[in-house]
C-alpha cells in the first residue's frame, strides 16, 4: 500500500491511530485544512500523539479557554422509543457528564409525543431521581406535545446540580411501558472541582 501523499510532502503510513481510535481521514480532506492554517508540521503532530481520548479532551481547555476561565459546555443526550424501546426501569441515554460536573440549566426538545397503553410516567436524571425532569404522566407536560420543555435546573445556583461521579444521562419509565416516544435533553455544564 502506498503512502498518503499531502501537500509540502509530508507522507503519512496507514493506520493513524489518535487516542486508540483509527483515524479515517484521506489525504484529499486533510488537504482541504490546508487553506485554514494546517501544515505538515502540525499532521505530524498528530502522529506522533500518545493521548487518551479523556486527556484529548481536557486539552480542550488550553486550546480554547484561557487561564482563570472554564468553559460552558453543551451535552446532548437522545432518547428514541425505536432505538432504546420503552420498558419500565432506568435506561442510559448512553452519554455521561465527568465527575464534578456542573449542570447549570438546559432544555428538553420533544420530538415525538409519549404514548402508552398505561399509565406510563417518565423522569430525566443524571445525579439522582428526579433531578432534571420529575416524574411525570406520559399524557401531559412535558411529554404530550412537541417542542422545547423547561428542566428543573433553571442557571440559578440554588437549581444547579454538581455530580459526585461520572454519571449517564438517564431516562426513568415508571408504571407502564411506553410505546412511542423521542426527545432529546440538552444540558449545559461547567467541569467543577
């Protein structure tokens, strides 16, 4: 298999590997950076980094915060009847805030109204029961119609949770099964000590 061929030469041997995940970029779309200020000296770089995806992640802060300032990030979490199904119980929506996050406010975005043949309730967590959307009847608010949905953390510090582990966004059916639904959860959080 022959090299990649970038522009100023730089030839790269198959397979980069970044955080222990296989990159899949060819050369034509890392050329396509190069008008943004990508050089060959910066792809080499990337070849020769060892990190984690975690400690990646954390360079987040010194590529883009400065000394003295954290940033706000935005998690999006999605709960989808047809991907995840709708039996009773706590099912992980699959993404997970660091521990000492701060979540400071955030919204649901109902896309497809609940539905069951009971009296299925359903509840947002993420630190513990009830914390960002109480349990409440799959026929009324928030889940009986479409479109943006207050939670329970509202900006203020007094609503704000702080996370004491790493913990799942998580959706709680209770009394019955859903049989329709989809929502997504937006959150905005601080990584806190």
């Amino acid at each position: 298999m022959s090299r990649p061929k970038f522009r100023r030469g730089l030839q790269v041997e198959p397979p980069v590997v970044l955080g222990g995940h296989q990159l899949t970029v060819t050369a034509s779309e890392l050329n396509e950076l190069h008008g943004q200020g990508l050089q060959a000296a910066d792809v080499a770089k990337v070849v020769g980094l060892t990190g984690t995806a975690a400690e990646l992640n954390r360079a987040d802060d010194t590529l883009y915060g400065t000394a003295g300032n954290n940033l706000v990030r935005v998690a999006k979490a999605q709960y989808d009847f047809a991907v995840l199904g709708g039996e009773q119980g706590t099912i992980s929506l699959g993404v997970a805030l660091p521990d000492n996050a701060i979540v400071l406010d955030g919204i649901v975005e109902v896309v497809t109204v609940a539905d069951s043949d009971g009296a299925a309730t359903v509840a947002v967590q993420i630190e513990g029961a009830d914390d960002l959307i109480a349990a409440t009847a799959f026929d009324g608010a928030p889940w009986s119609t479409t479109g943006l949905k207050a939670i329970i953390p509202d900006g203020t510090a007094a609503k704000a949770l702080k996370l004491t582990a790493a913990r799942n966004i998580s959706v709680v059916i209770g009394t019955a099964d859903l049989k329709a639904g989809k929502f997504n959860v937006w959150l905005r959080w601080l990584q806190g000590d």
